[in-house]
C-alpha cells in the first residue's frame, strides 16, 4: 500500500517510477538499469532484504548511488550520504525530499 501511495505522488510530479517487490529485486532493477536509476527508495523492512543491505550491494556495484531509505521504526540512521524519511509522511516531505537527493552533488554517480 505504501509502494503505491509513493508511486502515485511521484509519479504525479512528473517522475519516472520503476517498482520492485522486495530488497532482492530492488537490487537486480537497480544492476540492470540502463543508465542506472538516478533515485532509489527502499524500505527498511523489506522482505528477502532489508533497506541497509539492499543499498550496501547496490552501492557495491554504484558506490555513488543516491538514495532514501524510509523507516515506521526507530533505528539506527548512520549511513553515509542517505536521506531518512519517517514513515507516516506526508506527500509535501516526500516530494522535497525526493528534489533535495535528486539535485545533491554529493550522491552523484
């Protein structure tokens, strides 16, 4: 439910959406994208794999990879270079967030 609210309010903007069902097959989009994806959200808690180790192998393959990574739980924020959005959120945060990660230097491939 939450893949589709975000998929709705982003694409709303005018962007461009590929979705995954889980961790694992975040990664594989992600590895065979062709020029890769300038974005990648992922979920904490996804199923098959989580958040954390979906971007470390995505970064493995782009190390400058920009991402965000939203949490409904408390946890440990400390990855380099990655937005956290909390979940619940509202379409504003996620939109500004999304332009914010989108235009930093910093995550450029």
């Amino acid at each position: 439910m939450v893949r589709k609210a975000i998929r709705l309010i982003l694409a709303g903007c005018g962007y461009q959406i590929s979705e995954a069902v889980d961790g694992e097959d975040a990664v594989e989009k992600y590895i065979e994208a062709s020029p890769p994806f300038d974005l990648v959200l992922l979920d904490l808690d996804m199923p098959r794999l989580n958040g954390f180790d979906a971007l470390e192998r995505i970064r493995n393959h782009y190390s400058g990879a920009r991402a965000i990574l939203l949490s409904g739980g408390a946890h440990a924020l400390e990855v380099s270079e990655v937005t956290f959005v909390q979940k619940p959120f509202d379409n504003e945060e996620l939109i500004k967030r999304v332009r914010e990660a989108l235009d930093s230097e910093s995550q450029k491939h």
